[in-house]
C-alpha cells in the first residue's frame, strides 16, 4: 500500500520555507519517494509537518540509511522537534 512519514519541527517561518525548498529540491530524484508536503499548524505557533509518501518501507529505510551515513544534511535538521513521537505509518487502507 504505501508508507507515510512524519517528521515533526518548530522553527520560524522563513527557515522553515527555504528549508523545505531545498529538501523538496533533494528529495525529488529519490526513487520510492510518492511526494512530500510541508504542512504548517493551523493554531498560532511556529509547529510544522513534513509528510513523505513512499512507496513502501524499503524504500524509506534505504533512504534514510543513505541520510544517516551522509549525516543527515538536511537544511531542516536544525529544528527538528524531539519531543514528537515516531511518524512512521504503514498505509492499511486507501481509498
């Protein structure tokens, strides 16, 4: 079916777009990659979402793997927010 990722952040608006426009840049060759939105809360505050839909969790996890080695160079990095609980989630059901 298909894997969402959810990578939580809090950063400044302006980081937070050029940021994004840099890691869609990277992330548009990635094979298994579905696309990816940078979502912005709907409540005042400086809380954001990057969802990845991947083709399935290989996918993910090569990619990831290939991050990891490279020391996660992604522009976002910086304002990752830990305190959110893993966003990886297998698709069970689509309509």
């Amino acid at each position: 079916m298909g894997v969402l990722v959810m990578v939580h952040y809090r950063g400044p608006a302006e980081a937070m777009e050029s940021g994004y426009a840099e890691t869609a840049r990277r992330l548009s060759v990635t094979p298994g990659l579905r696309g990816a939105e940078l979502l912005r809360g709907t409540t005042p505050g400086d809380r954001w979402v990057l969802l990845m839909r991947w083709s399935d969790m290989d996918a993910f996890r090569t990619w990831e793997d290939d991050l990891r080695r490279r020391g996660h160079p992604s522009p976002l990095r910086p304002y990752q927010d830990r305190t959110r609980p893993e966003g990886h989630y297998e698709i069970l059901v689509e309509t």
